[in-house]
C-alpha cells in the first residue's frame, strides 16, 4: 500500500462519517440540522453564528457534565477566525483524555447530530494536540492561527 493510499484513507475516516451519517459502523438517530432551500421559498434560512456557537456552547456544556475525560471544546476554520456566513460548515476540535481508536470510531461516540449545523469534528488527546501544534502541519498551522476554545479555561491548551 502506497503512502498516498494511506493517507487518502486517513482523510476517508475523517471525512465520511461526519458528511454520510449512515456510513457503516457510524448511525446518526437523526437526520442533520444543517439549513437547506426550501421546495416552495427562494429564501435559504442559515442562522447567525452567534446563535450557531451558542448553541453549540450549549452542547459542549452538556457533553462535559457527560464525560469527565473530556478537557475542551474548541471551533476553528470560519468560526473560529470569525468569518462563517451562509453555508459556512462547523469545524470542531474535542480535546478527551480517553480517546482511542481511529478517528472514525472516536467521532461515533458523540452525539454531532444534535449541533446546528453540519460539523467536521477532530477528537484528540491533549499528548495529540500538542504533537499537531509544534508539527508544523498544515493543520497545526491552521489550529494555530484559528481555534476559538468555547470555555474559559486559561491555563493552556487543555
């Protein structure tokens, strides 16, 4: 198997199970939130992103009472830089002690359908956070220059 094989398959976990919530091994009990046209409007309703990250400050606040491991919650990619608009998916990193598994796996433990929105979702261990912000990745990188945690923790990353 080629690296590039291994990588594609990589981005396959991360990426279908939160676009194709009926993916094996991945069922979401409801269909999800995301805005749509209307069949009989012109108009697209989308929510304004300080409704979108209340709620979804909401959700984490809930999740933490569920999980002790759980250490933050945190958005990037257009909401974090402050930039989501119409169509602007929701980009969220878990930081969860007891995280294990492929990614696909971790993602399945938690309850995405129930956001606002359609939700890319990264869950790592603080150790893996660390490890991604002082690789130098593009995706460090990027965490770097954007997330936004949804708590008030000041002691660090996590």
């Amino acid at each position: 198997m080629s690296d590039l094989e291994d990588r594609l398959r990589v981005l396959d976990a991360l990426y279908i199970p939160t676009r194709y919530p009926d993916s094996p091994g991945c069922k979401a009990k409801t269909p999800s939130a995301m805005p749509v046209r209307s069949l009989t409007q012109s108009v697209l309703r989308w929510p304004q992103p300080e409704q979108v990250l209340l709620e979804v400050r909401a959700w984490a606040d809930e999740q933490r009472r569920l999980r002790p491991s759980l250490r933050r919650i945190g958005v990037f990619g257009s909401y974090g830089r402050g930039t989501a608009s119409v169509g602007s998916d929701l980009d969220l990193l878990l930081i969860d002690e007891a995280a294990d598994g492929p990614q696909h796996q971790r993602l399945c433990s938690w309850p995405l359908e129930r956001l606002p929105l359609s939700c890319d979702a990264l869950v790592l261990t603080p150790a893996e956070l660390q490890a991604l912000l002082s690789g130098g990745s593009r995706m460090g990188q990027e965490l770097q220059r954007d997330l936004r945690w949804l708590d008030s923790t000041e002691d660090g990353c996590c």
